[in-house]
C-alpha cells in the first residue's frame, strides 16, 4: 500500500517524553455495564409499573398502572448480558443480529482476502489521472454508498495511504484525502439505509422491517452526500488555485517527502477475478435491500416476488432442490439476510478460487473483527433486560408520555435528534447504542405521534454527525494520524461542514415527522 510502511515507521517511533496520565475514556463495554449497574439500582428508586398490550404486543396509550416492584440485585446485572444475547419471557434476546453482525464479518473478510476493494479503488484512482478533482465526487458517492449500506468505517483504514500522496502530488493536500474517505464514509452512517449496525440493529430492537423508512433515508442521503461532496469540492479549488490557502499549507513540504508514491504503483491492475468479487460484493447488497423492502405494504399489489417463489417451489424436483421454505423478497429479515452473506461468500470463494485453507481462515477471521460488535449488542441488550425485568420500562415511558403532552411531531424528533448526540459520545458502538435506548426512544415517539422508522432516522443522523468529529472514534484518529494531521486542524476544516449538517438534518427530521 502506498506510504504505508514508512507511516507505520513514523507512528510507531518510540516516545521518549514522560508520560503524563491523561484521562482515558472507557470502552464501550465498561460504559454499558456502568449502565447497566446505574439501572439496576434505578429498580430500587423508580415505581414498577405497566401498561396493557394489545394482540400484536404494542402498548396502549394511557393504560399505566403502578404495579408490585422487582428490584435487581447483583445476580440479575450479571445476568442481563446473557438474557440480553439469548432472551428471556420479558426481552427478545439480541442472538439473531449478533450472528448477523458475525456472518457480514466473515463475509467482509472473504472479499477483503482477495484485495478487491483495494485494487478497485486503486483502479478508479488510475483512470482518473490528470483529472484528480473529478475524484472526489466519485470516491465520495462510492465511500457514502459503502457507510449507508453496510457501516464502512474501520475498513477505510487502509485508503488513507493511497489516496494521500495522489492528492498532495496533484496540488491538493491531506486534508482533501482525509475528507474524501472520513465525510464520505460518515455521511453515508448518517443516512444509513440498510446498514446491519445502526438500521439493523435499531429496528430490530423496535420489532420494524429495515425496509421501513428507506425511502425518506435514501433522500437525506442524496442530500448530505451533496452537500458535503460540494463542501470538499470548493475547499480543493481554493487551494488549487492558491496553495496557502490550505489549513495545513506549513507541513507541505514535509508532506511531500513523507508520502512518496511507489513506482510500482500504476502496475497493479485488477484481475478477471477480482472484478468478478467486486459484482458479487455489489449484488449482494442490492439483493439484501431487495428483500427488506416491503414491497406488498408499499402497493398491495406488488406481489411479484411472493408469486415467483410460490412458483419456483411449485416445481417437482427443482422446488425441493431449492429449497420448500424459501421465503419471498420483501418478507426478508435478519435469518434471511444471513443466509445471503453467507452464500455469497461460498460463491465468492468459488468465483475468486480460493483454496478451501484460505477461505476458513478469511471467514473466521472476519467474524474475529467484528466479535466486539457482536457482544456489545448482546452487553447493550442486558440494559434493557434490567428495565424490564425491574418493571420500570413501562414508568419511564408512562414519564415521557406525559411529558410529551402539547409536544408537536417536530419538536419531539428534533429533541431525539439532540439528546442521541452526546449519547453518541458516550457510547460510540453504533449497534450498542441502538440496544441501549431504542427500546426506550422508540415507544416515546408513538406517544407524540412519530413513526419507529423516523426516530431510528435521527438516531443515525446524530450518531453518523458525531463520528465525523469525536476524538473517542478510532477511525477518526488512525485517519488524521495517518495524515499528520492535528485534531484541532481538522474541527477547524469541518465545523462549518458540521453547522449546515445539524441545520439540514434537523429541518428534514421535522418536515418527515410531520408527513
């Protein structure tokens, strides 16, 4: 990769300076088990309460009444991750997207194995030369698709060194490069469509297809994805025109030096396989949101995918063959979108010709990645396990029901909107934070009139927001150290990016809130 040994020489160069203690945040595993103490403790303070359900389990408004109080001991807090993972009578367990979040892993390993990723952006980087500026609404529009789909964000990692010394050796600097990856990337988590992480995750936790609300997802998409590609577009001009306008325009020459691009470079060229790779990688998220969308609940007349099943496994040997219990597109959720990673990541090895050795150790690999994901949604999980079990989920929301009395649709969005940035702060896991409080958030929003779908949509745009600037993100600062480039820099480059952001962001949630 380029520049990439000579920048892990540079960050790995040992510290001589006495280390000062500086304060640490937490990992997000220690911050939701300090949680999960708090609420237990909560279950000794708050009055246990209740309300009714009807047939399908959904509270009835207005129908709380106190009931006898279950206060949760030091068992239960131990406990509550492990109902949180395989469920008890009170809490659906977290089991099926932790093995989501484990297969997506394993398929992401595999496809990452075959360095088709890397060499196709190194092949879009080369049939853009001598027009380097075309790139950044490309590589925007392609990084924002890869966070909105599937939450990319540490796998960026690895175009920091290539993209660098293209853009400081066309007369842009590094925090063009920076910006074209981290904003792309983020903007697309901001606007998640179908992401397992955020999405996934949230709508599950509130029982909702990830199909619901794509819709208005994909136009915020298209919305911060413009905004930002025209934001990094104007900055890469002005200093196209006058080099010391940029905000790093002292470190250039040292820049220069330090990111020197192999010669070898504009040899390597994607094989028959790897394209192959890269359609299949592609394929297989557009079937995943072929198959969440609701497309019956859309128009009742689009049954299409229903009708095609049926016949596919109405034919003698053919249906068995495939499979009797094949469920149709539209009616997909978390089994079923499983399965698809998991398929497609035998047919890559297939595809690609991957020794059988290879293919385990890639899959495994992957699921290894993104264990800590895993676990920290089962961990989140127990949170709410603790509040249901302590019976005072029902009072929480019973407070914010008359809470919300004389609230608009607008303003309580908007508020969901502001109160899940520092949330997001402090719990950075995407999917952790989802476990956390969805269960809680989401419910509040029927008392004030607003859809699961709309507040899972300010949950990701105050989450996505956050990771653009939060020191807490390691995506974040293994960029900016990749790049040298000082965190205050970057705030400085991006907090006009950040305003316009949070103003859009919150004039759309409240004009969807009201639709």
């Amino acid at each position: 990769m380029i520049g990439y040994k000579k920048e892990m020489s540079i960050m790995q160069t040992p510290n001589t300076k006495p280390n000062k203690r500086r304060f640490k945040m937490p990992s997000a595993f220690t911050i939701l088990f300090l949680i999960i103490g708090l609420v237990a403790i909560l279950t000794w303070i708050i009055p246990a309460g209740a309300y009714s359900t009807d047939k399908a389990g959904n509270i009835i408004a207005h129908t709380y009444k106190s009931v006898t109080a279950n206060p949760q001991g030091i068992w239960d807090i131990f406990m509550a991750p492990v109902y949180g993972m395989v469920g008890n009578d009170k809490t659906e367990g977290a089991i099926s997207i932790s093995l989501f979040i484990l297969v997506i892993g394993g398929f992401l390993g595999v496809v990452n194995r075959t360095k088709a990723l890397d060499d196709g952006i190194g092949a879009v980087v080369r049939k853009y030369k001598g027009k380097e500026k075309a790139l950044i609404p490309v590589l925007m529009f392609l990084f924002a698709l890869g966070g909105s789909t599937y939450g990319m964000a540490e796998e960026t990692i690895a175009f920091y060194p290539l993209l660098i010394p293209v853009m400081i050796g066309v007369g842009f600097d590094s925090l063009v490069a920076v910006a074209i990856v981290l904003v792309g990337s983020q903007v697309g988590c901001l606007a998640s469509t179908v992401n397992p992480f955020a999405t996934g995750v949230a709508s599950q936790t509130l029982d909702l297809s990830m199909g619901q609300g794509l819709f208005p997802r994909l136009i915020l998409l298209v919305i911060v994805v413009l905004i930002s590609i025209w934001y990094v577009y104007r900055y890469a001009s002005k200093i196209e025109k006058d080099p010391s306008k940029s905000l790093v325009f002292s470190q250039r020459d040292e820049d220069l030096k330090r990111f020197a691009i192999d010669s070898d470079a504009d040899n390597v060229k994607m094989s028959g396989r790897q394209k192959g790779v890269l359609w299949l990688f592609g394929a297989t998220f557009v079937i995943m949101i072929v198959g969440l969308v609701p497309w019956a609940s859309i128009n009742t007349g689009w049954t299409f995918f229903e009708s095609a099943t049926k016949w596919l496994s109405g034919i003698p040997v053919l249906g068995n063959l495939l499979g009797s219990d094949m469920v149709p597109l539209g009616d997909w959720y978390f089994s079923e979108i499983t399965m698809l990673f998991l398929l497609m990541a035998v047919v890559i090895m297939f595809v690609y010709k991957m020794k059988e050795t290879d293919f385990i150790n890639a899959f495994i690999g992957g699921m290894a990645d993104f264990l800590s994901v895993a676990i920290i949604v089962a961990v989140a999980r127990g949170i709410q396990v603790v509040m249901n079990d302590g019976m005072i989920t029902d009072t929480v929301l019973h407070w914010g029901e008359m809470g919300l009395k004389g609230l608009s649709e607008s303003v309580f969005i908007i508020i969901t909107y502001i109160f899940y940035i520092p949330m997001s702060f402090l719990i950075p896991s995407t999917s952790g934070l989802a476990s956390a409080t969805m269960g809680i958030i989401g419910p509040m929003g029927k008392f004030a009139g607003v859809g699961g779908d709309v507040v899972i949509t300010a949950y990701q745009a105050a989450s996505g927001w956050v990771n653009l600037i939060t020191p807490t993100s390691g995506v974040v600062m293994g960029a900016l150290a990749i790049a040298h480039v000082n965190i205050s820099t970057w705030w400085k480059w991006i907090a006009k990016l950040m305003v316009i952001l949070f103003i859009v962001t919150c004039v759309y949630l409240g004009v969807l809130a009201i639709l």
